[in-house]
C-alpha cells in the first residue's frame, strides 16, 4: 500500500500519486482532493488469511421476508417493502425534501411496530421535532436523535438494535480514525463502510441519506453506491411540485421503479395516478404538443411533449431539452432531416417534458418526432392520440415493450387513438383505435399530409 498521503478524485474515486488538475480517469477537473490513509490500514497482502466457507448454488433460501411501510408509492420503490438487514442510500440534490420524505417513511414504518430510528446531523432535535409537528407524525413512535460522531452512533444502535435505522446524512457523519474532515471522500467512504458493515453484521437495515453534487453524483465518490445494496435517487425540478423516487439499483427488486409523490405544505403526498396529474394541467390542444404513453418500471405513465420551433437569430441555433437527453433530441432531428427532408437547420428548438418528469426510455422517440414536426408544420396532434415507438437511424420504428400496458392506461384516460409501431403486439385494446406505422416517412404522410 502506498505510503503517506494520496490523491483521490471526488467525482469518480480513482486514486492518484499525485495531484492534479485533471483526473485521468473521468476526465472531470479541479475534482482531485488530498486524503490520508487509514490509521487502521490493511495488512500487507501475503499475510496468511484463513479458509472460508464454500457451498454450492442449490442451497435452499427463503425469499427475504419484507417489512412494507404502508406507503405504497415507497414500499413499490423498496421492490415491496423493507428487505431487514439491507443498506439503502437515498441521493437527492439539498432542499429536494429527503429528510422529510424520511421523517415521513420512519414515522410510517414505526407505526406498523417497527423499531425505528432516525439519527440527524443536519438538524438539531428540536428542528425536527417540530418538522414532525408541521408534518402531524408526533403520535409515531420514532426515536430520534441528533449526532455526527459515527463511533457513538453506532454505540447506540447496538444497543438499541432497531430494525430501521434513518442516517441524514452521510456528508455530516464522522469517524475519529479517518483524519479528513466530515463529507471528505475518505470519511464519506468509511463511514458508508461501518454502516454498511453494520446493517449486515447486527441484522439493521439501514437508510442512508446522501446529497448529491450539481454533476449528479453522490458526493463523496460513487463508491457509497456500490457499497449498498440498494440506491433510490428523490428528484424533481425545482418549482414544480412533483417529486420523484427512482430505483437505479436494486439487489432485493427492479430497478428502474419509481414512486410519485406531490410536495404540499404538509409534507409529501403520495400520488397513485401519475399520469392522470402528468396531465392535468395540459392546455387546449395547440400545435407542439404530443402525448407519450411510457413505462415506468411496472406502471404505465402518461406525460405531455412539448416542442417549440422558432426562426432562430443565432448562427448556430438554440437546442434547449427540459427532461430529456439531450443527445437523443439531435438524433431525432436528424432522423427527421436525412429520413424525410425535413429541415430543422436555422430553427431554434425547446423542447420539454411537462410536469418536471424525466423520461429516459427509447419509445419516446415518436411522441418527441410529433411534438417537433407538430411545432414546425403549426398542426396540432389530435388531442384524444396518444405515441409511443422507438425510431432507429434509419427512419424505421421500432416495436417496444408492454404495448398492451400502454394502450390500457390511455384507454383508461380517455385517449381513443393510438400510434404504434408495426409488429406491435397489441393484446386487447378495447376503446382504442390503434394505427401501426412502419417508419417515420409513413407517419409524417399520414398525420401532417405528404410532410
Ligand atoms: P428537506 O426535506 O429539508 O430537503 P433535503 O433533506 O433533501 O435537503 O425539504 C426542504 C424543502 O421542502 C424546503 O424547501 C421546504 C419544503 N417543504 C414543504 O414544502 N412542505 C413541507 O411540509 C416540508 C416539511 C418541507
Ligand atoms: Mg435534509
């Protein structure tokens, strides 16, 4: 092991000789921090360890036995509920509303009977306590505490031995064997460590807050994410009232779930039908807008694309995506300009996805296509009509999962049109008139006349 300090890179934690302005390994600048060493370091490697226990693969185990909190939009999230013993990291940019979504999940999974801990070093007892006033949770038997020292934390927790316990956040805890200062990648690593560690050794599962830098990486290193068994990132634009709780990993259930809840003034309300408030606000049918029948994880969700098109005055003209990749928007774009002669060059685009939802899945594709041609041609899509198929580069569209969920949930909306692609298996769409369109030049004949 290397003697001395060593120079760690915050943004992707590969480990340096020695400092520099650039980290080679990701690329990111000015992330390279001082760290010293573990006073407690490993043994040198050769040291003669001992065997360990071996089995084979059929070894009969019961599936984990869940604790749900009652909170369905979270429990869905969890895969079903608390799996005992595991380390769930919660990732959120500040001010999103992690600790109250937490002092909410903690006074829910207390009142079930379960033992339940919630530890702040962000916020002193009494500002929490009467956050838990604000939020009508003072009946709930959760023992709260307020401490950064880690040693001491983990004192307590042992002799408690809850069955949850609720660290916020990671950045403020500190170990007194770990020279750095509190939120520095080597105290954010080992106490990540020792909690972990913990959460498998005393059979506590452990929730652990952490916020999460403008670059969207847990600060402190990625390496908190790989340690856990679990990672749920709260997100949600600033100025909108929806919060969204996204599985990107999940050792216990599907990743790729999320929870909807809606931030009120008495804390975060759960939202069961996502689509329905996704599409509430939309306004009268207008050229520009196209509605997008996703999936979720399990659940079906419908949003709203929107897209304006306007000469622009700038040699290279504005590309600007609110919720989308942004790489995915010029891809499109260029399907559109090489596939079906439609120029987008001197126009500037904006496009959104309304409500501040993300969508990251490929069969956005066509409802991002109509909401742009919509935009340029000033024709409005049928307002009934909702899109959904994936466009490859060479114009074709492609089948994508789950067709007959989709159609369900617009049905169940009120949507009675439906754009798919061909090969789409369709199941029973009742109520809906689906139309399936090979490739994009066919779509862009049959909605917008010869395009
Ligand atoms: P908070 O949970 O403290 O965020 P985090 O822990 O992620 O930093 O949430 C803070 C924001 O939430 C704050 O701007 C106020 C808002 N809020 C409400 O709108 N309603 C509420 O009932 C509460 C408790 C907070
Ligand atoms: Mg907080």
């Amino acid at each position: 092991m290397a003697k001395g300090p060593s120079f760690t890179c915050t943004a992707c934690g590969a480990v340096h000789r020695k400092w520099a302005g650039k980290c080679d390994a990701c690329g990111a600048w000015n992330s390279i921090v001082e760290e010293s060493p573990l006073t407690a370091g490993p043994k040198a490697l050769g040291a003669r360890g001992k065997g360990i226990e071996l089995t084979d693969l059929a070894t009969q185990e019961a599936p984990p036995p869940r604790a749900p909190s009652g909170m369905d939009e979270l429990d869905r999230v969890l895969g079903g509920g608390l799996v005992p013993a595991s380390a769930i990291l919660v990732g959120g940019d500040p001010g999103i509303g992690k600790s109250t979504l937490l002092l909410q999940a903690a006074a829910s999974f207390a009142r079930t009977g379960l033992k339940c801990l919630y530890i702040s070093g962000e916020e002193a007892a009494a500002q929490v306590r009467m956050r838990a006033q604000r939020l009508g949770l003072t009946d709930a038997p959760v023992a709260l505490g307020a401490e950064t020292n880690l040693r001491d934390i983990l004192t307590t927790l042992d002799k408690e031995r809850p069955a949850l316990a609720i660290i916020d956040s990671i950045q403020t805890m500190w170990l007194d064997n770990v020279e750095s200062a509190p939120g520095s990648v080597s105290q954010v690593r080992a106490a990540a460590h020792e909690l972990v560690n913990f959460a498998k050794k005393r059979g506590v599962a452990i929730i652990i807050v952490g916020h999460v830098t403008k670059e969207g990486n847990i600060a402190g290193p990625r390496v908190v994410e790989h340690m856990v068994d679990t990672v749920l990132y709260f997100e949600g634009e600033r100025g909108h009232q929806f919060r969204i709780l996204r599985a990107v990993k999940n050792r216990f259930g599907p990743a790729d779930e999320i929870g909807v809840f809606e931030m009120t003034g008495d804390g975060l309300q759960q939202v069961a039908n996502p689509s329905a408030l996704f599409l509430s606000d939309r306004d009268k049918p207008a050229p520009g807008s196209a509605v997008f029948a996703g999936i979720e994880g399990t659940r079906p969700v419908l949003t709203e694309i929107q897209a304006l098109v306007a000469p622009s005055p700038l040699g290279t003209p504005r590309r600007t995506v609110v919720g989308l990749d942004s790489g995915r928007l010029s891809t499109i774009l260029a399907v559109l300009e090489a596939r079906c002669a439609i120029p987008f060059a001197g126009l500037d685009v904006f496009l959104n996805v309304a409500g501040g939802m993300r969508v990251n899945e490929p069969a956005a594709d066509l409802a991002v296509a109509a909401a742009l041609l919509s935009a340029r041609e000033d024709v409005a899509i049928p307002p009934e009509m909702v899109l959904f198929g994936e466009i490859s580069l060479s114009g074709a569209l492609r089948p994508v999962s789950q067709t007959e969920n989709r159609l369900k949930e617009a049905a169940k909306l009120g949507f009675t049109q439906a754009i798919a692609p061909s090969r789409s298996k369709l199941g029973s769409a009742e109520g809906m008139r689906v139309r399936q369109m090979p490739d994009l030049t066919a779509f862009v004949g049959e909605i917008f006349g010869a395009g």
